[in-house]
C-alpha cells in the first residue's frame, strides 16, 4: 500500500509540474515584464517609468494576480506558487502605494505628461481642428451672404446686444471699452463665452463615448457661433478689430475646446475601431491620454481667464493685442510640438 501512494504521490508531482509548465509557457513573458518595471520602480523610484508604462503597469499587475488566482484553483507546484505570490505582492505595493513627491508628479504632467499625451492623440485633436474651421467658415459664409442668418445662429443672451440691428458705434465701444459702464459690459460678455467655451470642452469629451458623433457636432457649432460673430463684425468693417479682441485668449481658449474634442473623438474612436480589445478595453487604453488632455485644458482655460479678464481691458493697441496673440499661439506651438523624452521612456 506504501508503494502505490508513493506511485501515486509522484505521479500527482508530475502531472502538477506539465501543468505548471504550460501554464507558465502561455504567461511568462507578461509576467517577465511586470518584473522588470517593479525592479525598475524598486531601483529609481516610480518617475523611472514612462508615460505608457504607468499606464501598462496596473495592466499587468491584475494579470499576475488573476494568473495566481488561477494557479491556486488549480493547484499548481509550490515554486510557481511563491513566485507568482512574491511577483504580485511586490507589484502591489508599486501600484497601490501612495506617490511620495507630488510636486515632482505635478512639475512632470506639465513639462512632459500633458504634451505627450497631445502628441500621442494627434490624430483625433487635426480631426477637431478640421471640425472647429469648417465650423467658422459656414458661420462666416452665411451671415455675410445675409445677415438675417446672424439671428438663427446667434442666441440673443450670448450676442448681449451684438446683433445685425448694432450700430459701428456701439460695436467698436464693446471692443476698446474704457469708461467703467462699457467695461463691466464687456466684462459680462467675455464671462458668458468663457463659460460656455468652458462647457463645450467638457461636453466635447464627456460626450465622446457616443462614437464621437455628439462631439464633432458640438465642435462645429462652436465654431458656427465664432464665425458669425466674426462676420458680423467684418460686414461693420471692424473686422481685424475684433480678431484682435479675440485672439489674445482665443488662442489658449479655442485651443482647450479643439484639445478636449481631440480627447472625446480618441474615445471615439476606441468604440468604433476597438481592434483586438473589447469597447471597454479600448476605452481604457485610451483612457489615461483622455484624461490628461482635459486636465490639461483645465489649466489652459485659466490661463485663457486671466488675459480675458485683465488683458483685453488694459491693452487697447491692435498691433499690441496680435502681438501678444502671435506669442501664445507661438509659445503653445512649441509646447505641443516640441518633443521631450519623459522619466524612463524607451528602456527595456
């Protein structure tokens, strides 16, 4: 009797070790490079890793634990056990723990982070540019075929009095205003387009998840509005006036809202075209990038606040006004485009 448990003993370690081995065969290699960023997070710190292997690392973490989960059900041999169990605790601690510099997270989203995530989404924020200039191109053409078109695309509260019936007078007043009554009304207005440049961006991502489609009709519409009022101003002859008005912050401001649709459509384009993931899979690939551009747009739009608030009623000088449009649009060109490595990409 000794010698047949001893038989089946054996056996039983056998066929445990042929299915350790393919079990391990299918999942090393993810299990390999987890190691290798956990040995990298142990050895230089979290900011070792680069953008998308922060965004890998909690993906093959919950792997490694699933892929334990599994081998215990099982009953795997005891070595890959307590590799598997020694592997996860220490990828635990990497993804779970608390950051131990948040101004050094905080310095590297906007020297490096929110860049790169623009840059990696290229794609999609060309395709809402594209979206925004048709949008003030229609506006445009339309109101200054017939400004009657001026009133159906131009809602009265957002207009605050700038419409087809407004005198040259009282226009060009809203764009150099300088007695205390003018000011508070410009004031107004530039609030009112702050708000709802504002919550275009954030639906234009919120809304994303929809195929994109609510989204690239949002971009439109706001630039349908932009390119209205644009002709309005041009049918008055106080056209590069009002550019001028307009660009110091349009700049920043057009740019968050064309960012936040580019983050939408990215989400977008996970639904549709979700290739060998599931939607939800997609969506999360693409969801770190997603994020961080919005976040970022945060930041922009109260950068955008600041010279609609101050700037515009301080500076009167249309050459000053482009001047200042001109370096912002330069400034974010350079931001954008300008590529630099962030903490730890391209190694091993």
């Amino acid at each position: 009797m000794a010698a047949g448990r001893a038989v089946v003993e054996v056996a039983d370690g056998a066929v445990r070790r042929l299915r350790s081995v393919a079990f391990r065969r299918d999942r090393e290699a993810s299990w390999q490079r987890l190691e290798r960023l956990v040995g990298r997070i142990e050895r230089d710190g979290i900011d070792s890793l680069g953008e998308s292997e922060l965004v890998e690392l909690p993906t093959l973490h919950r792997a490694a634990v699933s892929s334990l989960s599994v081998a215990r059900a099982i009953s795997l041999d005891r070595s890959l056990l307590e590799y598997l169990e020694a592997l996860t605790a220490r990828s635990h601690f990497c993804v779970h723990a608390t950051p131990s510099d948040p101004w050094r997270a905080f310095v590297a989203f906007w020297t490096a982070g929110f860049a790169a995530a623009v840059r990696r989404s290229a794609g999609p924020v060309l395709v809402a540019l594209a979206t925004v200039v048709l949008g003030v191109a229609i506006g445009f053409v339309a109101v200054v075929q017939d400004l009657a078109n001026y009133d159906l695309l131009v809602d009265p509260g957002m207009a605050q009095g700038r419409d087809a019936s407004a005198s040259v007078e009282s226009l060009r007043a809203g764009l150099y205003a300088r007695d205390a009554s003018a000011v508070d009304g410009l004031t107004r207005f530039a609030s009112f387009l702050f708000q709802n440049n504002a919550q275009v961006g954030i639906l234009c991502f919120a809304l994303g998840f929809a195929a994109g489609v609510p989204t690239l009709l949002l971009l439109l519409f706001n630039g349908t509005l932009l390119g209205a009022m644009a002709a309005l101003f041009h049918l008055r002859g106080l056209g590069v006036d009002f550019w001028g008005w307009v660009l110091p912050h349009g700049v920043t401001e057009l740019l968050a809202i064309v960012l936040c649709g580019g983050a939408g459509l990215l989400q977008g384009r996970a639904v549709l075209m979700p290739g060998q993931r599931t939607r939800a899979g997609a969506l999360r690939a693409v969801g770190g990038d997603a994020a961080r551009i919005v976040l970022g747009c945060v930041g922009m739009l109260a950068v955008a606040a600041l010279l609609e608030g101050f700037f515009r009623q301080l500076v009167h000088e249309v050459a000053v006004r482009y001047a200042v449009a001109a370096a912002t649009a330069a400034f974010w060109g350079c931001y954008f485009l300008w590529p630099r490595r962030t903490a730890g990409e391209g190694a091993a």
